[in-house]
C-alpha cells in the first residue's frame, strides 16, 4: 500500500478514524511495521488496542477497525466464515 509508512502515521489515521471504520494496511506494511515472528501478532494487537481499535489479518492485507471507545465494552471484528455446504 504504502511503503513510506510509519508507526507515526499508522498512529495519526488510527486516531482519526470515526467509529465503526476500517483502516487496511497491506501484509508487507504490516511485517515491516510489527515483523514476522510469533510476537508480531500481539504487539499490532497491543498498539491497536491503544488507539481504541482491533486489529484482523485478512488475505494480503492486514484490517484496523475502530471500535466505540465511549461505550461500555468492546467491539469485537469477526472474520467472515466460509459458508457450510452440505
């Protein structure tokens, strides 16, 4: 997406985005900005968490979603499940 990416940026768009809205980074961003092992995982989840948002790897990109930070609890994001066939 975006290979000038910061963490500074990646900061500012968090905190402007409005409730409810999504924010995708592309997986090579993620890996540059987090990294590729174990731990990479917990800290884009961790910094996610400081600007009221969860973070969800997606195929090829990685997806920031802001939740309600005024309302009691938390806005979870699902992945979207394969349909069941019979």
């Amino acid at each position: 997406m975006n290979e000038s990416l910061t963490l500074a940026e990646l900061r500012t768009r968090l905190d402007r985005l409005g409730n409810g809205a999504v924010l995708r980074i592309s997986d090579r961003d993620y890996e540059r900005l987090f990294g590729i092992n174990e731990v990479a995982a917990a800290k884009a989840a961790q910094f996610a968490r400081k600007h009221h948002c969860v973070s969800v790897p997606g195929e090829g990109s990685v997806y920031f979603r802001k939740s309600n930070s005024g309302a009691y609890g938390s806005v979870e994001l699902v992945q979207d499940v394969p349909p069941m066939s019979r």
